[in-house]
C-alpha cells in the first residue's frame, strides 16, 4: 500500500491552508505563523503580513540588547523590530 493511499485523521493543521509541512519545498514549509508577545512594545492582536525568518531572530535580539553583532556573526539576520509593530 502507498503511504500516499493512507488516509490520517489530522487534529492541528500547522500549516494552515498551505501545502506542506517544514522539510517541504512548498508554501505549507516556509508561511509558517510567528507570534510575538511583548506588551511594552507590541499591541495585542497586532497582525504583520512582512516576512520574517528564523535567522532574523539573532539580529533582532541583539539590537534589543543594544548588542552590536561581530562581522562574521549573523551575516544573513535582520532587525525585525518595525514588522512586529
């Protein structure tokens, strides 16, 4: 039998409308949600329709820390701060 006759019954739906999952090369593994909480600084039930990455985190986080970044640290990361509010 091919796993793809199998019929599963799927309780979450991590990936929403979109087709595929993280290790997939389609929309269902990259338009993953990210949620962020921070009262100070983001207002509840804010919505962000930028596009972030995981690697953006380093960036972000040491901007917040007033941390500058070594030239070989986070070559690819970005300051995400003015997407979450």
């Amino acid at each position: 039998m091919a796993i793809s006759s199998i019929k599963l019954k799927v309780w979450s739906y991590p990936s929403y409308i979109y087709y595929g999952i993280k290790a997939d090369i389609w929309d269902g593994g990259h338009q993953i949600p990210f949620v962020a909480r921070w009262p100070a600084m983001i207002p509840a039930g804010t919505i962000s329709q930028e596009p972030i990455f995981l690697t953006d985190l380093i960036g972000t986080v040491a901007k917040i820390l007033g941390f500058d970044l070594p030239g070989n640290a986070g070559e690819d990361s970005h300051n995400i701060l003015l997407a979450l509010y």
